[in-house]
C-alpha cells in the first residue's frame, strides 16, 4: 500500500487483470480531485476502468445497486468525481446504507457506527459487491447487473 496522488493505493490482479485499488484521501466532496490525478497517471479510460463505490441513503441496508453511468443522486461525492471528469458516463457499485433518520447531520449518520444487526447485513454486502465488482472485470457490467441488482438483499 502506498499513498500518491491524494490516495491510499493497492495494487493486484483481479479475474487476471492489472487493477488498481484507490482510497481517496481528501474530503470525500474532493474526491474527484485523487480519482482524476489516478486516471492521468495510470492513463485509464473512466468510461471503460473505473468502478466507483459509493455509500447510498436511498438504499436500503446492504443492498447494492450498480450502475454504467447516472447522476449524482445528491451524493457530494460523486458530484466532485463528475465534475472533474466532465461527464457521469463510468460504472458504479452504490451500497446502500439506508435513509438519514430525521434530525441526523447527513454527514454524522454516513460516517456514524452501524447496529450489531447492521453490521453483519452490511458485511454480507461488503462480500457480494466484491463479487460483483470480479464479475465487472471478468464479464461486464451488464452480467454483474443481472445479478446483484436486486429490490433486497434477501431477494
């Protein structure tokens, strides 16, 4: 692990493919700032080998969306990393962390600690998104879609 162009690196193969692991070191509503410092460096195509993840209060708990491009949906992250690509064409897995109770900062609950059950809803997430993150590598983001785009995590 390294850290370089605002960003905790990793590097390692994926399904047999040369990926690079990134966690921005900004604020999350500077992201863009790292991911665009990353995509010069590494010369990669963002429509093509960029996968976001991103956390998503319209999501229930544990659930997972992926996505081949879209708007922010409110998410200051996002925002910053369309803003600095210039468009919202790249692929995205949103983890759902489920609705801001009323009366909660946005920024408090995000970054807040889950229930015991949440936790353990949130860990099976955690492992069917790296999941579907081999699948978007290995296939495409269509089969991934296919597959983990559900209503539930129970589903």
């Amino acid at each position: 692990m390294e850290k370089k162009h605002k960003a905790l690196i990793g590097k390692g193969y994926v399904a047999g493919e040369k990926c690079v692991l990134v966690k921005p070191q900004t604020y999350m509503n500077l992201s863009g700032e790292s991911v665009r410092q990353i995509l010069d460096y590494y010369k990669v195509d963002e429509t093509e080998g960029l996968i976001v993840i991103s956390d998503d209060t319209s999501l229930d708990v544990g659930a997972l969306r992926i996505r081949k491009k879209g708007s922010a949906g409110g998410h200051n992250g996002l925002k910053n990393i369309i803003a600095h690509l210039g468009h919202d064409t790249f692929k995205r897995v949103k983890m759902g962390v489920g609705e801001k109770p009323k009366g909660y900062d946005l920024a408090d609950y995000v970054l807040g600690h889950f229930s015991a059950g949440e936790r353990k809803t949130m860990d099976d997430a955690a492992k069917r998104a790296v999941e579907a993150i081999r699948m978007m590598i290995a296939q495409d983001v269509d089969a991934a879609m296919n597959a983990f785009n559900r209503k539930s995590a129970e589903d």
